[in-house]
C-alpha cells in the first residue's frame, strides 16, 4: 500500500518511494536504462578496446609503445575518478554517460586484447599462414580472433558488470542518469531520506532504497554466476578436443 495518509485504498506490490510513486514500476522502467545503458557502453568499449589492442599488438614496435603509453595514462586513474572528471566536463545526458562509460572500460578491454594479439601471433599455427603468404586481414579473421574469442567472451561479461556498478554508482552521486529519467542508482538516491519517515509511515517507505540496491546486486551476481559456467563450459570443450 502506499504510505501516504489517506491512500490505504491504492495496493502497491512492492509499496511506495519518497514522493508516494509504484516502486515496482520504477524498477521495470528502471532496468531498461541500467541494462540497456550498461549494455550499450560495453559494446562500444569492446569495439573500441579490441580494434586498438588488435593493432598494436599485432603492429608492435612504435605504433605499440605510443598508444600503450597514452592508455597507461588513463588507466593509472580510478575508474569512478575518471568518470567524475568526464562527466562535471562534458555533462550528464545518457549518450554522454554511455560514451564515457564505454571509454573507461575500453581502456581495460585495450590491454586484454593487445597481450592476446601478441601471444597469439608468436605461434607456430601463425608462422604457418605467414609462410603460406595469408595476409595481415585473413590470419587476424581466422588466427588471431577465434583463439581470442573466449578470454574476450568472460571479459565482455565483466566488463558489462563493472559498467552497471559504474553507471549505478555516478546516479548515486547525482551525476549519473538525471529526472526525468530514473535508474537503479538514482532511485537508491533518491529514497535514502524515506528511510526517516518508518516511524511516520511504516515498513514500505523503508523498502524502496533497499530494493533497487537489491536489484544491482542480484543482476550482478547472475552475471558473474553465468561467465563463470561459461568459462567451465569452454574449458571442457577445449578438454575433451585435445584428449580426442
């Protein structure tokens, strides 16, 4: 039921926030920009990250030390510090969070994927398709990503879970996602003061902080949950083909 005085009539599933609204209608329509947010960040940081750790791992030499040098920069930063810095510049709008999101975690994504180009292109299968003459394209679409493509699968999946802890923790902050849209973060923000009115309006104000908190916590912990039965999974089939 709602809080308010007079509204016992109104049946809310998951009872009321601060300003008396649906809290399970704030968390479906809060979801879509958590995940789809979050989502969107972590392709862009993989695009990003992999073609620019693909070329210099693969091209090496100055190219490899200029632009490792200039992502050392960025990631000696804390990530949460960074996006502060991003935002207070350049402002809060979702294709600005996206975007900065996306360049923070493809800072990370950068590195992965420039020490698997380097491992990958010392091996024997490579020096093979370099002798039969295949070009640089062909062994990176049939050598190099293949052979990547597991480590870079988990790492999507991490990656993915640290963009919703970001993008949760800016809404927090009250930089992230502004009214009149509404995430998991934002929420938990905004109904921290509702916790002062229990003694006034009973146990449901007291639920909406707890439950989008509850809500970042159990889509993080499935992810995880699910990256690590993926990489079991892989680790067997790559198993059971080298015993064959």
């Amino acid at each position: 039921k709602s809080f308010w005085p007079g509204d016992d009539e109104v049946q809310m599933a998951l009872g009321s926030d601060y300003l008396g609204r649906d809290v399970l209608s704030r968390l479906i329509y809060g979801a879509r920009l958590t995940l789809g947010l979050a989502l969107a960040a972590t392709v862009f940081a993989f695009v990003v990250g992999i073609i620019l750790g693909f070329v210099a791992g693969i091209l090496g030499g100055k190219v490899d030390d200029v632009m490792s040098r200039i992502n050392d920069a960025f990631v000696s930063f804390p990530s949460i510090m960074l996006a502060l810095i991003l935002v207070s510049a350049f402002g809060s709008s979702l294709w600005l969070l996206m975007i900065t999101i996306g360049f923070i975690e493809a800072t990370r994504v950068y590195r992965i994927a420039r020490s698997l180009a380097q491992n990958i292109m010392v091996m024997d299968f490579v020096e093979v398709s370099r002798a039969r003459g295949e070009s640089l394209w062909w062994i990176l679409r049939n050598e190099v990503l293949p052979n990547a493509f597991v480590p870079l699968s988990t790492d999507f999946g991490l990656r993915f879970t640290y963009s919703i802890l970001l993008l949760s923790s800016l809404s927090f902050l009250g930089l992230g996602v502004q009214p009149p849209f509404s995430d998991w973060g934002s929420m938990v923000k905004e109904n921290m003061a509702a916790m002062n009115y229990i003694l006034f309006y009973g146990f449901n104000v007291a639920l909406a902080p707890l439950l989008p908190a509850v809500c970042i916590f159990s889509v993080t912990l499935a992810n995880n949950l699910l990256i690590d039965w993926n990489l079991s999974r892989s680790q067997k089939d790559i198993s059971s083909e080298l015993i064959g």
